[in-house]
C-alpha cells in the first residue's frame, strides 16, 4: 500500500486445510436443548433473553483440545452482557459459560 493504493499484490502459497470435523456430533436442535436446560433458561427467564446465534466450531474455544468439536450458543438480552455457552458436540455436555 501506498498513499491509500495498492501498488503490489502477490498471491501466497499457503494451504489452510481443516481437518474435518468428525460425523457424531449432535444437531443444532439437540446442541439447543441441552444449553437450554441449564443457565441459558435462567437467563432467558430473568432477562427476557433469547438465542442470539448458534456455531458449530473446531479449535475455536478449546485451546487445550484443539480437535474438539463444539457448539457455541450466544444468547442476547436488553441491555445486559450476553452470555455465551459452550458443548461438547458429541456428548451435548456443557463445558463452559459466560458473560460478555
């Protein structure tokens, strides 16, 4: 860049292959209920909160484990920090939560 213009572009060899993510995971409807079940209903109770948006993810939230496959659920309220749900998408076990 240069005074605002591109003057040189080159395209770079590098591979961002992923590796995929594994068949057994539960669906988005299961991955729901299951976050449902525990603070997202409180949540959403107390604060008239809903779901927001919903990810599957791989080696996103997990740095530990970078091959777990998880669901991310984020639910919204007004005026509040939303709150952020995190499952394991094989066993639909919650895994971690919070505010933000």
């Amino acid at each position: 860049m240069k005074d605002g213009k591109i003057v040189v572009a080159e395209d770079l060899a590098m591979k961002f292959e992923a590796t995929p993510i594994p068949t057994e995971w539960i669906d988005s409807a299961a991955a729901f209920t299951a976050s449902d079940e525990g603070p997202a209903r409180l949540f959403c109770q107390e604060h008239d909160g809903h779901l927001d948006t919903m990810l599957l993810l791989r080696g996103a939230i997990e740095a530990d484990q970078p091959d777990r496959t998880t669901w991310m659920l984020v639910y919204s309220a007004p005026n509040l920090p939303s709150l952020f749900v995190v499952l394991d998408a094989q066993s639909g076990k919650v895994l971690r939560t919070w505010r933000g």
